[in-house]
C-alpha cells in the first residue's frame, strides 16, 4: 500500500508528485536535467527531462491530487501558468544553449494518490499508492 495522503501536507504531496513524475520520464528514456529549476521571482519548472536520442526537451508542470472527486489535476494549469511556464523556458534555454536544436515539449503530470477505483478511476492502480498520467504535448 502507497502512502497515505491524509496524513501528508501538500508539500509532501507535491513532492511525491514530482518524484514519480520524473521515476516516469525515466522509464521512458529521459534525463531529468533539473528538478525544481528557478529564475528569480518569475517561478519554477517542476521537472525538465532531456531525450538525447530523440532530441526533446520536456518541461513539466507537475499538479498532485489526493483523487480525482474534484476535477483533473490538468485544469489548474490556467493560461497565466502555462505563459509563465513557458517564458521560464525561453530563460531556461538561453542559459543552456546546447539544448537551442531540440524540440520542446510542455507536459504535465497529472498524479493522483489511489484508494479505490471510485477516488482513482483505475483499477489496476488502486492500491499501489499513486497513479500518474503524463499528458504529452499539454499547451
């Protein structure tokens, strides 16, 4: 059995959101690059994940939820995060220029801590603590 997200503070939360976000990209043949990556006041890119051989850049929001009762985690990237995330990508790549000739990518993570099928809509998910999906291409 996974953790229990009750009993964790959503710094918690988001942190073991982050974790399997980038266990995940991992598994698909990703460098996490940088974790948590700053530039001053403008924010932060949760997880930035590198393809070498297929030449992509991801920059990932990560959004973690405790279930799936309210709505996805998806819809609380509005459009300010989404153009903050992606000037923080423009920053981000004039500070490593080696990475100007691969494709970008913006994804998020949706992560969900699981219970039952009911809280998180997948059964073969239930009872292993947390389920993720990567959605690919999200803005």
């Amino acid at each position: 059995m996974g953790p229990d997200a009750k009993k964790l503070s959503n710094k918690e939360k988001g942190r073991l959101g982050e974790d399997l976000a980038a266990s995940e990209y991992v598994k698909r043949g990703f460098v996490i690059e940088e974790r948590n990556w700053r530039k001053g006041r403008t924010g932060e890119i949760d997880v930035i994940a590198l393809h070498r051989e297929k030449r992509i850049l991801c920059f990932c929001e990560v959004k973690t939820r405790k279930d799936r009762s309210f709505a996805d985690a998806g819809a609380a990237v509005d459009y300010k995060k989404r153009m903050r995330i992606r000037k923080l990508a423009e920053l981000f790549l004039l500070e490593r220029p080696e990475f100007s000739n691969f494709y970008v990518r913006f994804d998020v993570a949706e992560v969900y801590f699981c219970g039952t099928s009911e809280t998180c809509g997948d059964r073969e998910a239930c009872g292993t603590g947390m389920k993720i999906d990567i959605i690919e291409g999200a803005f």
